[in-house]
C-alpha cells in the first residue's frame, strides 16, 4: 500500500486542529500538511452549536474557523470522515480505519473530548441526544419541534444551555441534575439559586438534587427514573454530564498521559515531534500551574500556538484562557480559576444584575467571573497574573 507522506500532520478538525493550520502556515507556507478529522465537516466553532444557532442568529455554513476554500488555496490535505486508529511512532506512520497508511514529519494531537456517557440502564439507548457536534445539532434540531417535550440531563455549562436553547426553540423542558444549582461548580450559592429561579421563570421545570438511574422508551417517548423515586417522562433526553478527553491513540502510542496528554510549555508532548493542544492537552499553566482547560479560547489560541510551534517557533504558550457561556439573557466572562472551591466575593449590582465574582485562595487572585460586564478579560488577566496578596475591599471596583 502506498503511503503518503506530509511534513505536517494534524489529527482532530475541531477547534485546535483548524487554527493550528493557519499557525502553522504562518511560519511555513510551502510544507505540506494533512488534517484528519472523523467529522464529516470542516472545522467549526462549538458554542453556537448551543447558542446562536437556537436563536437565529446565525446558520452552520457561518460558523466555520476558515472559509472552505481557504484550504485549498493554502495547500492543506483535508481527509473528512477519517479517523486514525494507530500511531507508530518510530516510524512516524499514522493509520486510518480503512488501513490508509501516512507519514508526518511533526504530528499535532488535537483530538479533543467525548462527552460521558450515562453509565445507567437506558444510558446507551438509540437516540438519546449526548451533545457535541454539528451533527448533533441536525438531528436534535430536526427532532427539536415547537411543543414537544425535552429531558435535560446535567446542570453543568453544556446542559445549562442546551435548556435554555430548547426553550427558545418552543419546547417544554425539564432539567434534572444532581447539584443544588445550575453550574454550581463556577457559580456562587446566591446567583446559582438565582439562576434556577430565572429558569423557572423562563418555564423550564429545574429538578435539583436528584439524579437518573435509569432511562426506558415506550411510544416513542422517553422516561427516566430517579433517584428521588421520580418517572420523568420526555419525547427528546439530551445529555451533557461532561467530557473525557481522548488519550486513547497518544496511550496507546507510549506518551505521557494523566488527566489529559501531557505537554511541556511548548505544548510538545514526551515526544519532541508530537505536540497536543486544545480540550485534550494537560498543559503548564505559568501562573495558575498546571491544567487541562476545556474552552474555546484555549483551543483556538492552544491551537494557533501549536501550529507554529510545530514548523520551528518554539515559543512557551503563555496565554491565559477565558471562557464564556449565555444563559438567557445572563452572559459572562470568566478567566482562571472560577471554582466555588476557593473564597468567593461578589462586587455586584443587584438592579441590574452585573458585577464581578472574585474567586481567591490564601489571599491571592486565582479567577475573576464578569457577569453581564464586558471587555473586561485583559483587566482580570492582569490582576491574576500579578498573583499579589489582595483582600476583597481592595478588589471592590477592581475590574467592573
Ligand atoms: C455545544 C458546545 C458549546 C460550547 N460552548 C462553549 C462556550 O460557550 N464557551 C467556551 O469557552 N467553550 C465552549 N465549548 C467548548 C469548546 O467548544 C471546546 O473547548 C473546543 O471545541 C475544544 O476544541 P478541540 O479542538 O480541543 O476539540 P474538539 O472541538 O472536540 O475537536 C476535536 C476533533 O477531533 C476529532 N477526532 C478525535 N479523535 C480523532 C481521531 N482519532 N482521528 C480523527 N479525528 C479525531 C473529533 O471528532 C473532533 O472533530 C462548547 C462545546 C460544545 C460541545
């Protein structure tokens, strides 16, 4: 069998593979790369699959990461629909499912996440939504009508969302997760119960502090049992519990992996000429220390920083991430560390709902969370970067 060889090889046409092609084209305009994705589209953004698509503010041909005639013009293999099952790494050879073989001079591991499944009777049934792809996007948008019913399962960003964008769309919906409150990880107790209140507010039925145990189909609907000895019943049951990151080839192939494949501050893993970027790299975060970071602007900017890395920068990732999420009308900005964990303080103004949370541990600045507050990620970023000691009065009016 032949086998074609390319100088750059990125494996995974989500967020991190697509930009790390124009990182790499940045530094090297002639080396020829290969982009495989096991998706059947050219790499797109993620967060409007649970947001402005919902909302009509924009359609799937518009949410590209490049124009589909950008690959052409800039010389890159694009192999949709194909996933790699094996890396050899001593013979710098990648296989596909159908046994094509390649050869890559430097190889990217921007593979991503999974979302976890239900591990429940009914968790694998046939049609239950586990939320991720474009693809998932048409299929629950075609089975998504305006009165029907919708389970929502996991209080976490994902499902959070995906409630309020079916509610949009005219369904009834239901959310059931184990938490007291919606994204209780990020969220302090107050505006998390705010938030369910909104949501109730909104229609959505919010079932906290209990959990599924087991999912069955009759007539074409669904129905869920409860720990709390509930039977939820619903046409359509989307799932959004989280995500694992795929290590499975870098494992298999030797390298370094814990939470995530690791990488030096290169973003190169434990071999020199293989690099991870995006939801699947455990990275060493300069200010905050070490992490795997499941966001969108870490994968675009992961992503862009690994391409160039890979064609000879050699430059440490020194970016601090942020992330974002819109829940109805509530939207925020967040960067570092937004775990309820650490202290929490609000600088906040109730009648119109903005503010800022601080999230401090041993008197520094680990995470700051803009709600409602806008252009505010390079003031946080500051503040964090400082890592200065900090009392919540000084921070009173810092960043809003
Ligand atoms: C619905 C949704 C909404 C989101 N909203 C937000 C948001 O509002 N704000 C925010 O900050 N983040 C958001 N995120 C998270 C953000 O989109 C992710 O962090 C980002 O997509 C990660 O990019 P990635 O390239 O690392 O992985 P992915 O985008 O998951 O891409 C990985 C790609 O690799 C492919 N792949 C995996 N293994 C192989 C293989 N062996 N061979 C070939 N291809 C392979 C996968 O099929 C996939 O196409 C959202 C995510 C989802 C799903």
């Amino acid at each position: 069998m032949t086998q074609e060889r390319f100088d750059y090889a990125v494996i995974g046409g989500g967020l991190a593979g697509g930009w790390a092609v124009s990182g790499i084209r940045e530094r090297d305009q002639s080396g020829s790369i290969v982009l495989f994705s096991a998706e059947n589209d050219l790499p797109y953004d993620r967060p409007p699959l649970s947001k402005q698509l919902w909302k009509g503010d924009t359609t799937l041909d518009k949410i590209y990461v490049q124009p589909p005639e950008y690959y052409a013009q800039n010389h890159v293999v694009v192999k949709l629909g194909t996933r790699i099952a094996a890396l050899d790494r001593r013979e710098h050879r990648l296989r596909d499912e159908s046994g094509g073989e390649y050869l890559y001079g430097k190889l990217l591991l921007a593979t991503g996440g999974a979302p976890r499944r239900l591990p429940l009777p009914g968790g694998d049934l046939p049609g239950l939504c586990y939320y991720r792809t474009a693809d998932d996007y048409r299929t629950l948008r075609e089975a998504a009508r305006a009165g029907r019913s919708a389970l929502v399962i996991g209080g976490g960003f994902i499902g959070s969302e995906m409630a309020a964008a079916l509610t949009i769309a005219g369904l009834r919906v239901t959310m059931l997760f184990p938490e007291r409150y919606l994204v209780s990880r990020v969220f302090p107790e107050s505006l998390g119960l705010a938030l369910n209140a909104a949501y109730r507010a909104k229609g959505v039925e919010v079932v906290a502090e209990d959990a599924p145990t087991a999912i069955e189909t009759a007539h074409g609907a669904y129905r869920v049992r409860t720990r709390a000895g509930r039977s939820l019943a619903a046409d359509l049951v989307v799932v959004g519990i989280g995500i694992a990151p795929n290590v499975e080839l870098a494992r298999a192939a030797g390298l370094e992996v814990g939470n995530g494949i690791v990488v030096n501050e290169r973003l190169q893993t434990s071999d020199p000429d293989i690099f991870a970027a995006g939801d699947n790299a455990f990275f060493p975060e300069a200010t905050l220390g070490p992490r795997r970071i499941e966001h969108w602007d870490n994968a675009v900017s992961q992503g862009k920083h690994a391409g160039r890395n890979l064609a000879g920068a050699g430059q440490p990732f020194t970016d601090l991430p942020f992330f974002y999420s819109d829940l109805f009308e509530f939207g925020y900005e967040a960067v570092g560390d937004v775990d309820t964990r650490h202290e929490t303080f609000a600088d906040w103004q109730e009648e119109n709902k903005t503010g800022v949370i601080y999230y401090l541990a041993h008197g520094r600045l680990r995470g700051a969370m803009m709600c409602n507050v806008w252009e505010k990620v390079e003031a946080a970023r500051a503040l964090i970067r400082a890592q200065r000691p900090v009392t919540a009065q000084q921070l009173q009016g810092a960043i809003a």
